[in-house]
C-alpha cells in the first residue's frame, strides 16, 4: 500500500513552492542571506521533492480510479415468509422493515406473501409502490411462478407464457424493472428441443415485458433441464432477446458453482440462497466464498438478493447472519 504525505501549500500542480519551514524540515538553510549556490540547491531540492510527492499521489489516484465496482446486497421477501404468515408483518409495512431493520433498499415482492384478495387488487399494488417510496426503498423485481413449455403445440406453449403478463402489469405499477419465473422445460429429449419450446412459450412474454419496460429473468428450478446451468445460458445465447435474461439462484442449480459461471454473462441479478451458518459466519451448505469469487472475477456490480430458507435460526437473525457474509466477501 502507497501512503500518500501532504504537504499543503508546498507542491502544487505543475509547479513548486518552498517555504521556509519546509527549508528546516529537510536541513536547508532558511534566513534571507542566502548566497545564490544555496538558493540553486533550494530550487533543485523543491523540484525533486514535487516530483517525489507527485509520483506518490498518481498511482493512489489511479488506484482509486481502478477500484472495483461491488454487488448490491438486495433482499427477497420470501426470507420473511415466516413473519408474513403468522401475522408479525404486514406486507404494507414490508419496505419499512426491510430498510429499518437491515439497512436495505432493493427489495423484491413474492405475492404468497399477499392475502388471495390482494394478489391481484391494482389499488394494492399502487398503495405498495407509495409505501415503499416513502420508506426509500425500491422494489426492483416481483416473484412469479413456472412458464410452462410443455404443451405439445406451439399455441400451447405461447399460453404458457401469456398467464405471466400480469405480472408485468403489477410490475409497472410497482416500478419494478424485473419479474422473475421458473422454467418448466420438457423432460428428457434432446437438449435442443427443449430450447426451442422454451424459446416458444418465453417469446411472447418477454415481448410484452419489452412494450412494458420491463425483464424477463429465469430463475433455475422447475424442471430438470432448468436446474442446469449450462441449459439456461445456452437458451439465453439463442434467444437472444433483449428482454429476457437469467438470474442464478444458489441453491437450485444442480451444481451451483459452475451452473453459476455458466449462467453469469447473461444474466441481471442472482439470488443468495441461505440454511445455516457454522461458527465463524459461514454458510454450512455452500461454499459461500468459491460462489462469491466467481461473482468477483467477472467484476459483477448488480443485485445479489438474499433468500434465506432455513428453519432454526429465525428469519431476521437468518437474513443478517447473509448479509454479514456477503458484505464480508466483497471484493
């Protein structure tokens, strides 16, 4: 590490400045008397001791200017799925919460969090958007469910799709600039048939999303082929739409590490799944720290939102034993 000394009023962008106490502090003669070799050696020592500092503060300025851009710690409403059901949390109040109690500003919604009314009452979804306002916090992403790509026609599987537009629609209101589904892929077959169907039922979707404003993202889980990683950055590289993109998910890829990598160039967000955590912060099940570094190589600078799902420790001390461990392994 460079350490940098000022020395105000001494050294001075393009030019040198010495003083008289400056003089005594590097052994020069100070009176006014001095013969002109002295003051030729004061000219010299000024220009390489501006020099010097110069030399010292460029590599910390660029130092500064290369430092790397970090994650943002989001949070997922579902870690607080406990609190919403036995009545403890309100959804209304959710954005409050997040923000008083973790320090958190981008959050996402998970309509089970909601009553059945609710789920799709516009008005609810409008008062949400003021109370999250309010409490300066942004809901960046709203949780929906599996598109199905199974049908056995083409038409089929574009319905599979066209149930999703409302959450679009609930996305818009709540300003939200992604909805995130499952993939419900056919089973077995051949890798590129199961493209080309997901391809069909997401098509439609995402070219809603793209009228709206809004994201398509995948998240892994739903069907055997949507737990691969590999599947889901091969199905993003052909569709290359504009509107729909992936978002890994820790603990629903087959093999989370590569599954992760995999999916990373393609994606807008990832999802921090959480059980427990051993004695010193990490969590039990994953190796947070191979996971993170992965995240780190590739300089990702987006949303990494905790889901924490376990079941002994409670859902706040849960969500905080995660971000802890993600602010700790930033790079």
């Amino acid at each position: 590490m460079l350490v940098v000394v000022h020395f105000s009023e001494y050294v001075i962008a393009g030019c040198w400045l010495v003083r008289q106490d400056l003089l005594h502090f590097i052994g020069l003669p100070s009176n006014k008397t001095m013969n002109y070799t002295t003051r030729i050696r004061q000219t010299v020592t000024g220009l390489i001791l501006g020099s010097f500092l110069t030399g010292l503060a460029i590599p910390a300025a660029m130092a500064d200017e290369k430092k790397q851009e970090s994650y943002t710690i989001g949070l997922s409403m579902y870690s607080l799925r406990k609190l919403f059901r036995d009545g403890s949390l309100k959804p209304l109040d959710y954005p409050a919460f997040a923000k008083k109690t973790f320090g958190i500003t981008e959050i996402d919604i998970w309509d089970g969090g909601f009553s059945k009314e609710k789920r799709n009452d516009l008005e609810f979804y409008k008062e949400l958007r003021k109370r999250s306002d309010a409490a300066g916090t942004n809901i960046f992403l709203v949780m929906a469910g599996a598109v199905n790509a199974t049908g056995e026609t083409a038409d089929e599987r574009k319905k599979g799709g066209d149930e999703f537009k409302r959450y679009v629609d609930h996305a818009v209101i709540l300003g939200s600039k992604f909805v995130r589904v499952f993939l419900k892929a056919p089973e077995g077959g051949k890798r590129k048939v199961a493209i080309t169907n997901s391809i069909e039922a997401l098509t439609p979707l995402a070219d809603y999303a793209k009228s709206k404003g809004v994201m398509i993202v995948i998240e892994p889980g739903a069907s055997t082929w949507a737990r691969n990683g590999h599947f889901l950055a091969a199905l993003a590289r052909t569709m290359k739409h504009p509107a729909c993109r992936l978002m890994p998910d820790f603990g629903k890829l087959a093999d989370p590490y590569c599954g992760t990598v995999a999916m990373l160039p393609y994606s807008e967000s990832v999802s921090a799944k959480s059980w427990g955590f051993d004695d010193e912060g990490n969590e039990k099940n994953l190796s947070y720290f191979r996971l993170i570094r992965s995240i780190n190589d590739v300089e990702y600078n987006k949303i990494i939102a905790i889901e924490y799902e376990g079941e002994e420790t409670p859902p706040v001390e849960g969500v905080k034993a995660t971000q802890k461990l993600l602010e700790r392994l930033r790079p």
